[in-house]
C-alpha cells in the first residue's frame, strides 16, 4: 500500500513536471510567433 502511493505521487509529480515543460514550450513557440510578426511589421 505504502508503495502504491508512493508510486501515485511520483506518477503525479513526472506528469506535472512533463506538463509544464510543454506549456513552457508552447509558450516560446507563441512568442518567437509574435516577435516575427512584430518585426515584419516593423519593416514595412
């Protein structure tokens, strides 16, 4: 029993861990986006 819980929370905490690391990614792929946008704008 004390193992599966233990197993739980680890499962629990690589998930988060996995999850934010794709929001930060997703976050970059977004704002490099918007920097290139900006800058075409700004050359026009």
């Amino acid at each position: 029993m004390n193992l599966l819980t233990w197993d739980l929370v680890a499962l629990l905490s690589i998930l988060m861990v996995v999850l934010a690391i794709v929001i930060i990614v997703f976050l970059g792929f977004k704002v490099v986006k918007l920097m290139n946008q900006d800058a075409e704008k700004h050359k026009t």
